[in-house]
C-alpha cells in the first residue's frame, strides 16, 4: 500500500509538471513573434494529458459561466481548492484538465515586469512605457487616458498571446492624493476624487471593452479583453511616515470625508467603470484591516456598487494582519477566516469575502475549515468568483477577435507616438516672463543642458515600468532638435550638476555654471526620483533635495542667455525662490514623462508643440508639512491644521491646483444668466437641516438626502472659447461647483466637469456641459449623507472669470 502510494504522488508529480510545462507551450513555440496560445478547453490539450474533455462540464460552453465554474469547483478536494486561492500557488490540478495560472501583472502605465506572471525577453524585448499617471492626469483628457488604455490592453493580449503575460492585471491605482509628502503620488491621477474617479472609469474601459461587446444584459459574462484591478481600497496613503509605516498604520477617518473623498473613485471605478477586480490595502481604517472588513468589502464593494468579479489582496495583507497589526490576536487560521468572509456575522448572515490573496496564507484554509472556523461552501463562492473572471477572459475557451494579437502589435510607432504625445499633452507651463518660451532653435548656437534629471533615462519611466521600447533622454531629445535648427549649432553642452538625485555635495556646481556662462539659453533639470518619492518612500519636505537649490540659483545668476527650469517630480515642490527669480524665465513640470519624455519636453520648449496641461496637485509652500503630520486624516481644516487639497485648503500656494499657462491666450463667453432648480417635495421625502455661519440665517427645507430624490434636474449651458492668441493650442474648461456661502463646514469649490478643447489660432469653438444637479451640487454632511442644499449655488468655469448662479427652491 505504502509503495501503490508513493507511485500514486510520484505520478501525481509528474503529471504536475507536464501541465506546467503544458500551459507555458505557447512561450517555447513563439519563437517568431506570432501568437500560439492554446486555451484550457483545447480538445488536444486534453487528450495529450490522456483526458476526455466531454466529460467536463466546465468546458461546455453552452452552458453559463457560474455554473461551468461550480463543475470545475466539485470536482477539487478541499487542499486543492485552497492551491487555487493565492496568485502564484495556483498551481493547477493535472488529474481534472487545469493548468497553473499567475494571477499577479500589472499594467500601471504599460505592460510591467513587476508582477511574476509578465517578463520580457528576446521575442517580446520590451512593451511601450506611457507617462506615470500623475503627468497623464494633467492632460484632463478622458479620450486620452481611454486611448491609453486600450493601447496598453492590446500590447498585454499580444503578450499573453506569446505566453509572456497573464490576463489579469492590478491596476490602476487610484488612491487620492491627501498629502503632498506621500511616495506614490507618481502613480495617481492626483488629489481631486472626481478626476480619480474619472480616470479610473476611462483607463478601466480602455483595458477591459472589447469593441462591440462592452454592452451586455449579463455583466458576469461580459468578455474582457484583460482584466483590470482598482487598488488600493480604501484610505491607503501613508508608506513609511516618521517610522509608521503602511503594515502598522491605523487611518482614522471620519464617514464624511469616506464618503466624500476616499471611496468615491471606487466607486465610480466598479459602477460606471465596470471594474472586474478590487484590491483592498494593508492598512487598518477606523481600527479595521481593510481586507477584513465586512462594511468595505462586502456592502459597499459587492452590494451597494455591484462588482462583477474578484476582490484580492494586497500582498501579503492576511500575513501582516497576523504579524503587524496583530489584530484580535488572530491565529493564521483566524485571519484566514476573517478575510474570506471579510469578518465578522450581520443577522447570522455570512459577509463575504476577500476571494484572492497576494501570498500564499490561503494554505491554511483547510485547518480553518477544520477547525469550524469556515465554512468550505465559503472558499466555493470566492472560486467561482475567480473562476468566471478568467471564463470571461477566453483563459477556458479563447476570444477569436484577440487571437491574431502578436509582436507586431507590441511597441508599434502608433504606440510610441502616443506616449510621446501623452508626455507632451501632460506637461504644464507654469511660468513665462516675457513669452520666453518658445525659444527659436535657429537662433541657438550653444545650449546648455544641466541638471541631475538633464540625461534622464530610468528616471523618467517611475515605478511598476516594464522595460521601454526606445528611451529618448532630453540630451538626446535637444540634441536632435538643435541638429535641425540653423548650420552653425554647436551642439549641447551638458553638465550634470549634481553626482546623484539628492545632490549631496556641491563639487560638481562649478562646471554647470561655466557652461550657462557661455550658452545662449540655458536648460536646468532638477526634481525628484525614486530615491526620494515611492513605494515605501515618503518625503520629509516640499523642497528641492540637498544641493540643487543652490544649483539653480547660482546658474540662473551666472546664465548668459534666458533660463528654462524644468522639474520632474510627482509630487508638489516648493520653487518659490525659481518662481521670482527674474532670471529664470520660464517654469516646466514634467512629472516623470515616459520613455518619450525627452522628444515630448523639447517640443514644448521648442515650440513644436503648445502645452496645456494643467496641474492635478496644489503645490503648497514648504511651511504647509510643517504643522500637519501625514498621520492626520482629517481634509477640514481641524484647530492649527489647514486643511488639505483644493476642496478645503484656503492657504497661499505656490500655485494651486488647475493650474497652467500656454503660448497662447483663450477667453469665454456665456449669456449670463440665473437658473433655477423648483423641487416640489411629497410626503415621503423630508428635509435635513444644514449648519449655517449665521445662526440668524434660516432655510424653511435646507436641504434633502439625493437618495430622496429623483435626481433628474440638469444644468445645461453652453461655453464659447476663443484662441485669442497667434499660435494653435488646446485649452482645458474646468467647471467648479460652489456651494451656497452661508453652509458651514462645506467645501470651498469642487471640480464638476471639464474638457480639453484644441483651437486654431483666432477659433472660437462652443462646448456644451450637462451636469446632473444632485451630483454636481451636492454636499456630504457630517453624517454622511450626501444632501442637495437650497439656495444660491455657482457654478464657475475657469479661474471664477464666468459664474452662473444657479438657485435651489424647495416647497410642498
């Protein structure tokens, strides 16, 4: 018997490893580039591991996916159903027709190698490298971020059709920026929770729709052409704060500002996105680990908004709740029975459920099980989750429109077009005395490029970056255009100015500023890098690191010609010293611009292309860190805190959110005019009362929860925007909602709509806006009700040069 069962596991073993050698085939066989995937349910895939595949239902693709994926389900003994439960120990079941799958890829801004399930090699060398989000943000260009998105889904497919990625991919993120000092600012869309949402919604499509088939009356067998994954919820936005870190940290948050600001890109990314996959983070909310909390992820992820898929882990989530937050005193098998049915019992009801984990903690599900802390049926439930995700995928049957994806769709010059072009719409403009900028190339002979980021390569393709097509530097992207100005350039001085990003000595200032002494423009790259903003990397301050500082100043002093100062960085800097320095001309953000970001920068500086990007962040001044901890959550202003982002923050700047100038000019026009929203309320719908500043001041209904009402009042006008200017260029409208000024303890403005507009030199152009009164206007109370309040609203385009009174009546 002992030997029968030795041979039985050796067998076992081998079949193993035949699968896993099985389901990566198609990586040897494409050799040449050209797709050779086989999906699951191949009849030949079958019969090589001695199987017959009508005798399993799962491969029936008549039959709905939910119930292909309980056949599949009853047919795994309990270990092997735990083996399925983490990214990378899915390692199939052999016996039943199931190969390994890795459920770990990501594709932040491209295809990366950071997850296990995606690597590049001779056959796919590299995938193309767009912008990070925070640059790309700065466009406010929804039609943009989509693009991007179905861009970086079709070099995925291609890739997964090479056998070098998996389907399923954790991105984007798009946790709002609440402090400027936070180290993964490069990865979002920026502090406003409308833009988050908004970019979430369109990248999400972007990855996911496949065209003619992102409509269903199922949305759980609606084909995806790669899954995406909205990370990281919720309130997750401290990595390692004074020796907190994100493992250990408790976010105390109010319901107002949960509402208002930390889940609302959530939960637009899972309504209106369509999102398959949700993340939950590593921190604690309200004393709660967010993968253990049944509020979070069963009511609001899966009830309220309706999610059609998966909820993962972040990376070892289960492991910290155990080892750093050393919640309730958890055993593995306690906590591994909390997150699944993301803890705790409502009316005896079990509330499901974390159904992925990032590690491998799901191993100790069978003892849970055992011991009655779980139930089996519960790991059933998150498995078909999962299960009719990659159904929906074609991983079981393959999606022919997808299958012709191969080399040739990887790192096409469409592609890098784009990234070039996603660079150059992002970069904003933040100074120009004396219209500076654009400088004439055939007016420079000598040109000076200095600075730590002035041959930026690595650093301009941020984190969670695959490996870039073709990298053009800006030395390469000046020395280019200089190269095609008049015959007498004499090329590109280059000096780096400082050894490193933090710039810890000023040994190497002296050669920068003898080359500004003789250029006839100068060129200053100065900012921020990994080193310094990241994961696991917060700032200590909002200035420029070490030496440049004095780097910028003693160039700009010494230039001959006009100074241009560029800065790649995420998150804000303090320049205010560059800002009124007469010698610096001219102020560019960067961000961190892809691996196009030199050809993209010397566009812009060279007239080639007109910026119109505006900034997604406040830029506050240095003393803002000085009386806010990161550990405060609170966005009001609460006793000596000032508040935090635009919506609250009433402090002087360095230049506010929204901000950006262009080569050219643009007006607005609009017939002014008052609107007025009449709401008659019935019986059933009752008014709430509101907190004013005067206490004199009276509403008979000050105002009633949006739930109450119909919510069918629209506000439509119509904005005439000019290029007033000589040059061609794009304008973004940003459209603000006020409330009424005599609410207390509501938001300054709140961005309710926008739109990037290109214009030809003296063209006018009329752009219409639609805004839905409740979600425009509406206020969360310190309840959290989100409330439609009466009175005078404004509704204000630009910098408050256009506002339209729009007023609020209730009555019976």
């Amino acid at each position: 018997m002992a030997n029968k069962t030795l041979f039985m596991l050796l067998l076992s073993h081998i079949i193993l490893c035949f699968s896993i050698v099985f389901s990566n085939l198609d990586a040897s066989l494409a050799e040449d580039g050209a797709p050779h995937f086989v999906h699951v349910c191949d009849p030949a895939r079958f019969e090589m591991l001695g199987l017959d595949m009508d005798e399993f239902a799962y491969c029936d693709k008549s039959l709905p996916h939910h119930v292909r994926a309980k056949d599949l389900l009853d047919r795994m003994t309990l270990v092997e159903k735990a083996d399925q439960m983490g990214h990378g120990t899915s390692v199939g079941i052999p016996r039943i027709g199931l190969p390994p799958y890795n459920w770990w890829s990501e594709a932040l801004h491209g295809v990366s190698n950071t997850g296990p399930g995606t690597h590049f090699d001779s056959v796919v060398p590299g995938a193309t490298s767009f912008p990070t989000v925070i640059l790309t943000a700065a466009a406010f260009n929804q039609t943009l971020w989509k693009t991007i998105g179905k861009v970086v889904s079709t070099e995925a497919r291609a890739m997964y059709n090479l056998g070098r990625a998996g389907l399923t991919f954790w991105s984007p993120n798009i946790n709002v920026v609440r402090d400027p000092r936070w180290g993964r600012t490069l990865e979002t869309p920026g502090e406003d929770p409308f833009v988050v949402g908004l970019y979430a919604v369109n990248y999400v499509r972007g990855l996911q729709d496949i065209e003619g088939q992102d409509n269903t009356s199922d949305p759980n067998s609606r084909p995806l052409k790669v899954s995406a994954c909205c990370k990281h919820f919720a309130a997750y936005d401290v990595e390692n704060y004074l020796g907190l870190d994100r493992l250990h940290f408790n976010a105390k948050v109010a319901e107002q500002d949960m509402i208002e600001t930390f889940n609302l890109p959530f939960e637009m990314c899972v309504k209106d996105g369509d999102v398959s996959s949700v993340m939950c983070s590593y921190n604690r909310v309200n004393n709660i680990p967010t993968c253990a909390d049944s509020y979070l992820l069963k009511k609001l992820v899966r009830e309220d908004w309706n999610l059609h898929g998966y909820i993962v882990s972040d990376c070892d989530s289960i492991a910290e709740i155990v080892k750093s937050h050393k919640w309730l005193d958890d055993s593995w098998e306690d906590a591994t029975a909390h997150v699944l049915k993301a803890g705790l019992y409502l009316y005896h009801l079990i509330l499901m459920r974390m159904d992925l984990d990032c590690g491998d903690s799901y191993k100790y599900l069978p003892s849970a099980v055992s011991q009655g802390k779980v139930g089996e049926a519960d790991m059933d439930k998150s498995l078909n989750h999962l299960y009719v995700v990659l159904m929906r995928l074609g991983f079981f049957d393959g999606i022919p429109a997808l299958a012709s994806l191969g080399k040739k769709d990887i790192c096409s010059e469409e592609n890098i077009e784009l990234a070039a072009e996603a660079a150059r719409q992002g970069i904003v403009l933040l100074k120009n005395d004396n219209e500076t900028l654009p400088l004439d190339a055939t007016e420079i002979n000598n040109l000076a490029l200095i600075g730590p980021h002035a041959n930026a390569t690595d650093a301009m393709i941020g984190n969670y970056a695959g490996i870039p097509c073709k990298i053009i530097s800006p030395l390469e992207g000046f020395s280019a255009i200089g190269e095609e100005g008049v015959s007498g350039f004499a090329g590109v001085n280059y000096q780096m100015g400082c050894a490193e990003m933090k710039c810890q000595n000023d040994s190497m200032i002296n050669s920068a500023v003898q080359a500004a002494k003789k250029a006839d423009a100068t060129l200053l790259f100065v900012g921020l890098d990994l080193s310094i903003e990241a994961e696991w990397v917060d700032k200590e301050d909002l200035l420029l690191p070490g030496y440049q500082t004095q780097l910028v100043t003693e160039v700009a002093e010494a230039s001959k010609g006009p100074v241009i100062l560029v800065i790649m960085s995420a998150t804000a800097v303090d320049i205010s010293l560059a800002k009124i320095n007469p010698k610096i001309k001219s102020i560019l953000w960067a961000g961190y611009p892809g691996e196009q970001g030199g050809r993209a920068i010397a566009d812009v500086v060279f007239g080639n292309y007109n910026p119109g990007g505006r900034l997604p962040l406040t830029w506050y001044e240095a003393s803002y860190v000085d009386n806010l901890p990161m550990t405060s959550m609170a966005l009001r202003p609460v006793g000596d805190y000032p508040g935090r982002t635009y919506k609250f923050f009433n402090g002087s700047t360095v230049y506010p959110f929204g901000y950006g100038l262009s080569y050219t000019n643009f007006t607005y026009e609009r017939k002014s005019e008052e609107m007025s929203i009449d709401i008659k309320l019935n019986r059933l719908q009752h008014c709430h009362n509101l907190t004013y500043l005067d206490e004199n001041y009276q509403q008979d209904c000050p105002s009633v929860s949006i739930d109450d009402l119909p919510c069918e009042d629209e506000i439509e006008f119509d904005i005439t925007v000019q290029n007033a200017g000589q040059r061609d260029g794009s304008d973004v409208l940003m459209v603000y909602s006020i409330p009424p000024k005599e609410i207390n303890g509501t938001h300054i403005k709140q961005l309710v709509g926008f739109e990037r507009v290109y214009l030809k030199a003296k063209e006018s152009k009329k752009v219409n806006f639609g805004l839905n009164a409740c979600q425009s206007l509406n206020i969360v109370d310190v309840s959290g009700y989100r409330l439609l309040a009466s009175g005078l609203h404004k509704i204000v385009v630009g910098d408050t040069a256009l506002q339209i009174p729009v007023q609020v009546n209730y009555n019976r």
